[in-house]
C-alpha cells in the first residue's frame, strides 16, 4: 500500500497532478479541498459550522480540517486502499501538528 502526501505552493496543479497520477496507479485520491467542500454541503454540524466559515469569508478551522482528513485517511487504511493526498496541510497550525 502506497502513501503518498504532494505538496507544493498554492498554484502549482498539485489537485491536477494527483488526480492523473491516482488514476494512472488506481489510488484513492484525498484532496483537503474536495473534503471540505463535500462537508460543507452535507447537513452535519462540521458541515454547518464550515459553511458559516465560508460566508463569513474566514479560513476554515484546522481541527475540523485535520479531522476531516483523518477521516479520508482511515477509510483507505481500512479498505487497504493506497493513496494519494494534496491540498494539506493548509495552514502553517497544520504542518506543524503533523
């Protein structure tokens, strides 16, 4: 089982990248963007608690986004699913709690 974490600068393809490279090797592909906009339009509390972060136009806390991604994370693990992920960490909070 592969994981694989790409990281780059903001505007570097790094979704773009991923999703060629995980439909290549047939990886799970984990985009914290992605997890967050799915989330956000689901009718959960985080989902409610992120969608008032986005209209109010304030960056999305980091424990729902490392929980969110946890999340992602464990369900390939559990499926042994190999992976590839993008788009995190988002803040420098994040990096560091890595």
């Amino acid at each position: 089982m592969k994981r694989i974490l790409l990281i780059g600068p903001p505007g570097s393809n790094m979704k773009s990248h991923t999703e060629a490279m995980t439909n290549i090797f047939s990886w799970s592909p984990i985009n914290s963007g992605e997890v967050l906009k799915k989330e956000s339009q689901s009718d959960s509390e985080t989902g409610r608690k992120l969608l008032q972060d986005v209209i109010h136009k304030n960056l999305c806390r980091d424990e729902y986004v490392i929980e969110l991604v946890k999340q992602e994370v464990a369900d390939c693990e559990k499926q042994n699913r190999s992976w590839m992920m993008s788009g995190f960490p988002r803040t420098k909070l994040q990096a560091l709690q890595l």
